[in-house]
C-alpha cells in the first residue's frame, strides 16, 4: 500500500486501536425531547403533550373564565398556563378543571336565571291586582 493512504477495511494488528471504516468527523445522533416550534413542527414534551396547545388552551380558559366564569375557573386556567412548561400533564388536569368549573358555574346561572323568573311570575299571579 501507498504510504499516507489507509486500509479502512483492514483487521488492526494486536495492540493498536481500530479504526473507522470512513475517515473524518463522526456524527452522533442525539434524540430530542424538547423540539421547538419551527414552521409545522410542534413544541413536544417528553409525555407527549404538545405544549404550545396545551399553554393556548389554558391561556383561553384563564381569560374566559375571568371574564364570563369567575375567579374560580379563571385561577385554574392560570394555573394550568404557569405549570404548562415543567408539568404538563398537571397543566392538562388544570385547565379541564378550569372548563368543568366554568360549565357548572354558567349551568349553576342558568337554573338561578329560571327559578327567579318563575318566583317573579308567581308572585305576581297570586298577588291578584295589577
């Protein structure tokens, strides 16, 4: 052989180190948990949970809870936002509760609405004189 070409395909002799069959720099192939968003992928946790959707969902739950549920359902959409990062699947279990809380309290408004109505027009058909 040629001095300064090599015999990548060679068996080493006893006492030296194996080499490579290609010459050069070796890659190593890392698994990513954590993907950041970019173009159509999603930010994924290693659970599985995409928390870009997660964090948007509890974000949703925080400001329609405050607004139109209460404070109740609004601190656990608060709550599922903040932990949405490091426990993702406490996150989920915050921002359902959110919502649940948010539907009983508006069915909770609902039937009160109705019973005030029929307490009003019964009150006002036994008075008897308008």
């Amino acid at each position: 052989m040629a001095p300064g070409r090599h015999d990548w395909g060679s068996i080493p002799a006893p006492g030296q180190a194996a080499r490579s069959r290609r010459p050069g720099p070796v890659r190593i192939r890392t698994r990513r948990t954590n993907i950041c968003n970019q173009g159509d992928i999603s930010m994924t946790s290693p659970g599985g949970f995409d928390i870009e959707s997660l964090k948007k969902n509890a974000l949703i739950a925080t400001i329609v809870g405050f607004v139109c549920g209460g404070a109740i359902p609004g601190v656990l959409g608060l709550l599922g936002y903040l932990k949405a990062d490091q426990e993702p699947e406490t996150a989920k279990k915050f921002t359902k509760w959110a919502w649940i809380a948010f539907g009983i309290i508006w069915a909770l408004g609902i039937v009160l609405v109705i019973l005030y109505f029929i307490i009003i027009f019964a009150a006002v058909g036994s008075s008897g004189s308008i």
